[in-house]
C-alpha cells in the first residue's frame, strides 16, 4: 500500500512527525498544504488543508492519521482536516496567531527515502 507508514523508531520530534505525515498526504490529490505546531502541553497539532470538501479524501487522510499513532507511539497527536476556503475565512488568523508552520511538499523528501 502506497500511504502505509511505516512503525520506525523516528524521534517524535514535531518537525520529524509532521514531515512523516506530509510526506504521505501530499501524494494524495487534492492536499494543498499541511501545517503543524506543538503547544505547551507536547501535543503535535497537524492540519491537512484541501482544496474542497471530499469525503473519499478525507477518510484516505484519516487512514494515515492513525497509521501516524502506530509509527510515533509516544506521540501526541492532534488532527485536523479543513478546507481552503475555511482557512481563508479565519483559520488563517488563527493558524498565524498560534504559530503553525507550513510543511512544504518539498520538505518531506527525507521522510519518504525512510530518514
């Protein structure tokens, strides 16, 4: 299966996490971007934005949202799935005022070769 994750002994280090997952939901049509941020309390916040809402694209990513708790067991994770326009209508305050970075499509190259 093309979007299995594979269970590793990776850091859970946010930025390993998020790239391990964007390095899978990227290859999936109709991802558009995918932000990360980790609060106070340890807990890895991963947003997954698409271009529309698609219910057949939303279940592949909740499929690697869990094989994500498998590969980092230790991890606290925090999923979120939303569309563009959703983001454009106040998520991006949001995303801005909390501090999500952008994992960009070309960052999870090092996650895909297995690093």
């Amino acid at each position: 299966m093309a979007n299995t994750i594979k269970r590793t002994k990776l850091t859970t280090e946010p930025a390993a996490v998020a790239e391990a997952f964007a390095a899978r939901v990227y290859q999936l049509l109709g991802v558009e971007g995918v932000y990360f941020w980790t609060d106070a309390g340890q807990t890895t916040h991963l947003w997954t934005v698409v271009g529309r809402d698609d219910l057949a694209l939303r279940e592949r990513i909740y499929r690697i949202e869990a094989q994500l708790y498998n590969r980092f067991p230790g991890a606290r994770l925090d999923f979120f799935v939303l569309t563009r326009d959703r983001l454009e209508d106040g998520g991006q305050d949001y995303k801005l005022a909390t501090g999500f970075s952008l994992v960009r499509k070309e960052a999870p190259l090092a996650a895909q070769r297995g690093a």
